[in-house]
C-alpha cells in the first residue's frame, strides 16, 4: 500500500511538471524530435523516465528559444532588409554619379534643371540633341520667314514705289506741257546766261539776250522734212528766243518745242533720233529767228552754221539751238554742234566756237526748263 501510495505520489509530480509542460508546447515544433513520442509510447514506465527526463526537456525550451530564431523570425528581418534596399532607391544618386549627362544638359541650358528626375537622365542626351536641332531649325525657319516677309514686304513696297514714281512721273510729264505759259519768260529764256569754260579750249562764254518770239504754233519754224519728223508728237507750242554772245560774233536760237505725244511717243522718237543719229543730219536743221532791228536780223537760212536737236524721253518737249555768225555770212558746210565742238577741229565752225555756243546755250535753257518742271511738282526729275 505505502508503496502504492508512493507509486501514487510519484504521478503527482509528474502532474505538476505537465502544467509546465505547458510551455513546451512551442517546442512542439521540434516535432522533428519525433524520437521522443517513440520514448512515450514505451508505456507507463518510460512516463517516469519521461518524467524524469521532463526536467531535461525544461532546457530544451532554451533548445526552443533559438527556434524562435529559426528562420521565420530571420525572415521578418530579411524583409526588412527589403525595406533597406527599397531606400536605396534614392540611392539613385548614383544616377547623379551619371552626373556628367546632366552636365551635358547644362551644356545645352536651362534643360539641366529636368535632371532631377532620374529616368530622364538617359534620355536626355537625345532629347539634349532633339532640342538642339529644333533650336536650329527655328531660328532658321524665321530666318526664313522673316526674309520671305521682308523680302515679299520690300517688293511690295518697291511696287508701291514704282507705282508712285510712275503716278508721280506722269502727272509730272503732263504739268510740264504747260509750262511755257506758267513759267516767266525770263526763267525759260534768262537775259544773260553764263557758260564757264563752255568755249574753245575751256574758254568762258557769256551770251546776252537780244529778242524772244511770241508764242506759236510749228507751221513755219521748221523745214518740211524736219516738220514731218517731228510730227510724230505733234505740236502744242513754239517758244523761242535769240541770243549773242558777249563779243557780238555769234547769233544763236533757242527753241522749246512743246509736244502733244504721250510719254511713249517721246521715247519712241527719242530712240530714233539716236539710232538714225538724226541730229546730225543737215537736211534737218532747225529755223532761225532774226528779227528786224536787232544783231541777228541777218540770221537766216543761209547763216546756219551748227545745231543741236534734242527729243526728251521724260518730259514732252523738243529742245533746239542753232548758230551763225551775226555778219550774216553765208554757211556752206554746217556742222552738227557735238561735231563741231570735238578737239582737232579746224573748220570755220568749230574755231569761230559756234558749236559751243549751240552747245552751251541748250544746255542752260534745257536745265532751266527741268528746273521748272521740277518746282511744278515738287519732285527731281530723272
């Protein structure tokens, strides 16, 4: 009995240790120790070994305490390790390590500002280069519109200028077929007219007015064959007027011949006087004015030593002179002025000076007819 009460007491502790056995029950897990059930199953007798060996197993748990280091609770580190590199994304500042393309961005401007964001950094090289060519491909292309502008505006303005010009030219070419009534006599044909080495040589000249013919139709001013050339502009007025030269040698007429042709009929007979050098024909002279009373009323026909005929292409005018000598000599063999006045000259006409006296006296009045016609409308005439 005593023993069986022992025997009974000896369960008792074994159910104390059960309730620490308790804690094991997290070394469950070591369940790979199945060995140990296999000790169990031995039968009442090993559960006092076990018993006995229960105390041992309390050191187990600390077996127990490093599977809980066993790699679950690792892992949850591991992860953390995750975590750690998921930081290191900012590492990209090894991307700024790449830092020498975003130079290259700075190279280009401002565009070194988008370097901050780190998958830019490998396009920007090509978008660096797509700038580029669209920075060079927009300068050129205003280049190119802005020189198309001002190209298209300065051939419109050229346009608009040349039309002007040639509004402002007409209405300038008809002003001056009235000019011989609205300019003063003594403007068109001045009293006394100065040619400063317009003589033989370099020689000064002066020529005096002496008479001025009234105002005229062309009917008996010109001979027939020279009427008939210049008919082809008509004739709205005839003035004239006749001039000696200081020494009261040489007797000159000057005549502005104001024409009813359009700008294109001057052209056109101004071409042809040049082509068929009409002026130095002497079957078209021009007449003389002489009138009685005066140095030159021996200046006729015959006295016609040298002449100038000139057709303006810009205005509606025919500017003339003709010389001879105020003694009313008889003239031969006439010269055409620009013949007359060309150095190595010795005939009586060209060493007596008349074709510089032609010469330079249509040259004044011709001048001082384009003055006027320039005061009329304000402009320079070509």
């Amino acid at each position: 009995m005593n023993t069986e009460q022992g025997e009974r007491r000896v369960p008792p502790p074994p159910v104390a240790p059960p309730k620490p056995a308790a804690p094991p029950r997290p070394a469950t897990p070591p369940r790979p120790g199945a060995p140990l059930e296999s000790e169990r199953t031995p039968g009442p007798a090993a559960k006092s070994t076990a018993t006995a060996a229960a105390p041992p197993r309390r050191p187990a748990p600390a077996a127990a305490s490093p599977t809980p280091a066993t790699p679950p609770r690792p892992t949850a580190p591991p992860r953390r390790t995750v975590e750690v590199l998921a930081p290191p994304r900012p590492a990209t500042p090894p991307r700024p390590a790449g830092s020498p393309d975003p130079a290259a961005g700075r190279a280009d401007g401002p565009g070194a500002l988008d370097d901050d964001a780190s998958p830019p950094t490998l396009l920007l090289r090509p978008i660096g280069a797509r700038r580029r060519t669209a920075r060079l491909v927009a300068p050129v292309a205003c280049l190119v519109l802005g020189t198309g502008l001002l190209g298209g505006a300065a051939a419109g303005a050229w346009l608009t200028d040349d039309t002007d010009r040639g509004a402002t030219s007409q209405a300038a070419f008809e002003e001056a077929r009235s000019l011989w009534r609205d300019v003063p006599v003594d403007q068109l044909f001045p009293r006394q007219l100065t040619g400063r080495e317009a003589g033989p040589g370099g020689s000064d000249r002066l020529w005096n007015r002496i008479a001025v013919a009234p105002d005229a139709g062309c009917g008996e001013a010109f001979d027939t064959l020279l009427a008939e050339t210049l008919a082809a502009v008509g004739c709205e007025r005839l003035v004239r007027a006749t001039y000696v030269d200081e020494t009261e040698t040489s007797v000159t007429t000057v005549g502005l011949l104001f024409t009813r042709g359009e700008a294109a009929d001057m052209r056109a007979l101004h071409d042809r006087f040049d082509v068929e050098a009409l002026e130095q024909r002497p079957d078209l002279i021009p007449g003389a004015y002489g009138p009685a009373g005066t140095l030159a009323e021996d200046f006729g026909d015959e006295q016609r030593a040298a002449w100038t005929v000139r057709v303006l292409g810009d205005l509606p005018v025919v500017v003339y002179a003709v010389t001879g000598f105020v003694d009313g000599r008889t003239i031969t063999d006439p010269q055409p002025a620009a013949e007359a006045t060309e150095e190595g000259q010795d005939s009586t006409v060209a060493l007596a000076g008349l074709g510089h006296d032609a010469e330079g006296i249509a040259d004044r009045v011709q001048a001082g007819l384009r003055d006027a016609a320039d005061g009329a409308d304000g402009e320079e005439t070509p």
